[in-house]
C-alpha cells in the first residue's frame, strides 16, 4: 500500500434552497429566554421584507408580554434600521 491518499473527487457546485418559518422562529426566539431583544429585531427585520406580509399582532403581543411595550417600540426601531440597510 502507497503512503498517500487520492484527493476526494471534486463536486459540482449544488444549489440547495431552504424554506423557513420565519413567524415560528420568531416565536421560538421571544419564548427563549437566551434571546435578546437584539436578536429578536433581527428576525422582526426578516418578515418585515417578507412577501406575503406575516401576521404581526400575535408577534407583537407575544414581544410585550414578554419584554413591554418600550421592548417592542425598540425592536421595531431596531428592525425596521436594519431591513433598510439591506433593501
């Protein structure tokens, strides 16, 4: 037996698309008490480009009963920065 090793054969580039939910994400991340507000914008900034539009009252209900209502002016703000900077 050689001392070397052939090179694994080279692959064709494969694309893969992945399908998210993004309204139960979000909802996991306001249920996880690891999430931070920060972090919770981010996913906020994602549906607020999202196509058809996502139901947002339970959203926002779920973000004041755990943070309050500053929590979720502030995540709006954050959220709505961010989706602007990535139109």
């Amino acid at each position: 037996m050689s001392g070397s090793l052939a090179p694994p054969p080279k692959r064709g580039r494969r694309n893969v698309t992945f399908e998210v939910d993004w309204e139960a994400l979000i909802m996991q991340e306001i249920g996880n008490q690891k999430c931070t507000r920060k972090e919770v914008a981010h996913t906020y900034s994602v549906l607020l480009r999202s196509h058809p539009a996502p139901r947002f009252a339970p959203i926002n209900k779920a973000i004041v009963d755990r943070w309050s209502l500053s929590g979720l002016e502030y995540i709006k703000e954050l959220a709505w920065k961010t989706a602007e900077r990535r139109a």
